[in-house]
C-alpha cells in the first residue's frame, strides 16, 4: 500500500489518499511516498530515510554504516559499489608491556597492555577505513574483516592490524 508522510513544522502525517497527499505536496509540503504493508511500517521507512539524510549531510566518517556482512538495514538498498578497500596500522609494542605480558603468560591472566593496544589500533584501522570510503563518496562498507598480527624478530615486537570491507553507497528504498 503507498502512504504518504506529510512533515509540517515536526508534525508528522500520515495519509493513504494518494490524491490529497499529492496534493499537500503540490502545496509545498515535506511529503515522502512509501510503499508499506501497514501505517507502522510507512513511520518506520520514514525514520530510516530521516536517519540516512542526517548521517548523510554530516561530514564525519561515524556516520559511515559499516556491516561484517552482505547485509546494512531494511529500507536500504545498495546504489553504487566502489570496491575492496583495505586499511593497515602496524605499531611497535613497548618493552615493558612485552616483559609484564611474558609474567602473566606464564602465571595465566589477561595481557591488559597488548588488549588495550589492540583495541586501540583496531578503531584506528576501522576509523582510516571509514574515510577512505567517505573518499569514493561511500556512506557504508559490507564485509569487514578485522586482522590482528604479531609481528616479531631481531628483538623487535609490533602489532598489526587490517581492517578490509567493501566500499559501497547505500540509499533508502523509497517508492
């Protein structure tokens, strides 16, 4: 069934008469078609659509949808895809963490200063890989992978993290 969402002032309406919800819009109304199976789900389609254009008009890659799988959300559909894209951060561990995580391997516990590290650096993989999505004009990545490495020898210690999804664009299904 199509409903229309008529926005006025933050009011929000919702009408089923396709010819007064054509004519609000003729009006100068705010007025979204939504193809829905109830009232319920035309609101919810239209919040998802409030939701995108928000996120869309800031400039900040936290507002980069990003999914481990295929799958963003319902009302979205995939416009464009730009590709695989790929972000490594490798970084140098320090001695002393090194020392004081070879103690707790050997007595058991966790290694706080390697689990921080990590989770440091994945968020700035994950955070370089939402940019350069944001710099194919990507608003959302499918299929992210996360990498952890321990990269050793000649005394030297270091981690790395690759962060690798799929760049694409998404926009709400409207109809």
């Amino acid at each position: 069934m199509l409903y229309f969402i008529i926005v006025d002032n933050g009011k929000i309406e919702v009408a089923t008469n396709v010819a007064y919800g054509k004519k609000l819009k003729s009006k100068g109304y705010e007025t979204y078609e939504i193809e829905a199976d109830s009232e319920v789900e035309a609101i919810e389609k239209y919040e998802l659509i409030e939701e995108y254009e928000r996120r869309d008009s800031e400039d900040e890659s936290d507002h980069v949808y990003t999914s481990t799988t295929n799958y963003i959300s319902d009302g979205l559909i995939i416009s464009d895809n730009k590709g695989v894209i790929t972000s490594t951060v490798v970084v140098g561990t320090h001695i002393f963490k090194d020392i004081f995580a070879s103690i707790r391997d050997i007595v058991g516990g966790k290694a706080g200063g390697y689990i921080d590290t990590i989770d440091s650096i994945k968020d700035e993989s994950l955070l370089d890989l939402k940019n350069k999505a944001r710099d194919l004009n990507c608003n959302a990545i499918i299929g992210i992978s996360v990498d952890v490495d321990e990269i050793s020898g000649g005394g030297k210690s270091m981690l790395m993290v690759t962060t690798i999804g799929t760049a694409i664009t998404v926009a709400p299904i409207v109809r």
